[in-house]
C-alpha cells in the first residue's frame, strides 16, 4: 500500500474490479462487520471484511530487491513477462 491507514502493508490481490478501477488486498482495509444471533441461545459475533482500495494506491512488490517497484514488461521466449525495474528479475 502506497498511501492511506495501512501505508506499507503487503498482501496478495485476491480480486480486480477493472470497470470500479479497484482491487481487493489480502488482510488490507478490514473493518468489522456486526453480524447478529441467528438462533436463540446464539451469541452475535464480529467479522472482519476486506473492502476495496483504488487501484491508484496499490504498488507492485519485489521479492528479490524488498521494495516497492516499478515494472518493466520484456519480452521472455515470445511472451511478455513483468521485470522488476531495478534487480531485473520476474515479478
């Protein structure tokens, strides 16, 4: 994350949103979420809910370097790969 509560966290993309231009990150923008007795006898409980970030303040992470990077896109064996744009290596 590049900006906002959870600047510096890491996590993997679990899904896109390319048509709301947002992205859901593993462990990234939970809030909790009441959820109320079902059954008599039953207690309510709280659950965590990962909500969506704009895609703006999402940055791409290398393994390798242990930064955040830019990417450069090569071609490897006729396919386009990202390469990390200061160690080189794939994303």
């Amino acid at each position: 994350m590049l900006t906002g509560t959870d600047k510096g966290k890491k996590g993997k993309v679990l899904k896109a949103m390319p048509s709301e231009n947002k992205v859901v990150v593993e462990g990234v923008n939970q809030k909790n979420k009441r959820q109320k007795p079902r059954k008599q006898g039953e207690k309510g409980q709280l659950i965590k809910i990962t909500h969506p970030v704009n895609v703006s303040n999402v940055g791409l992470f290398c393994g390798s370097c242990g930064k955040g990077v830019r990417a450069k896109v090569k071609m490897i064996k006729d396919k386009k790969t990202r390469v990390c744009a200061k160690c080189g290596k794939e994303l």
